[in-house]
C-alpha cells in the first residue's frame, strides 16, 4: 500500500529529468556569462594593454612606480630600467613593479 504511490511519483518525475536539469542550470550558465562578459573579459584587456606597455618602455619616457615614485627612464635593460628621479639620482626598478609609462611628450589631452 506505501510502496505504489512513491512508483507514481517516481515515474512522472522520470519523463522530465532531463528537462529540468537544463532549466536549473541555465540561469547559473546565464550568470557565469554575464560574469564572463562585464567583470573577466575587460580585466583580461586591461592586464594586457598593462603589459603591452611595459614591454615597450623606451629611454626617455616618464614612468610611475609600484611605490608611487614618478621618474625618467635612462636606460632599458632586460627586466629593469634605471629611473632617474631627480638631477644625479638614478635607481633601478624592475620592470614588472612600473605602474605606468608616460610617452615622452605627455599624454593625450582628454577633450580630444
């Protein structure tokens, strides 16, 4: 007497597994995809364009340090450049601590 109406459910249930599956997941794809498209793809980009950057620092440009110190770049070796950052006061950086390269002649002005 127990055992016949827990066959029932059972069997009805058993027809649209599949179906249900696929609906519970689909907000959690639906998520990862909005994630995927606002947060990780742009930061991908940034890192990249970071990168890009830093491997192109050239003798001349203004660069800004990890610790907040602003310089010139005097020379360019493999992974460090010497900065100076006042008359007769050069350090050495390593080239993955630079926050920022600044072209020679400034930046782009922001209303162009």
């Amino acid at each position: 007497m127990f055992i016949t109406p827990a066959y029932a459910q059972a069997a009805g249930g058993a027809t649209g597994g599949a179906t249900a599956f696929l609906i519970q997941i689909a907000p959690l794809a639906l998520i990862f995809v909005i994630f995927y498209v606002l947060m990780i793809r742009p930061q991908q980009q940034a890192v990249k364009t970071h990168r890009a950057k830093v491997d192109a620092v050239k003798k001349g440009d203004q660069v800004v340090t990890g610790g907040g110190l602003v310089g010139k770049v005097t020379k360019v070796e493999a992974d460090h450049v010497e900065v100076e950052l006042a008359p007769q006061v050069k350090v050495r950086a390593v080239k993955a601590t630079l926050s920022d390269v600044i072209p020679p002649g400034g930046a782009k002005p922001a209303n162009d």
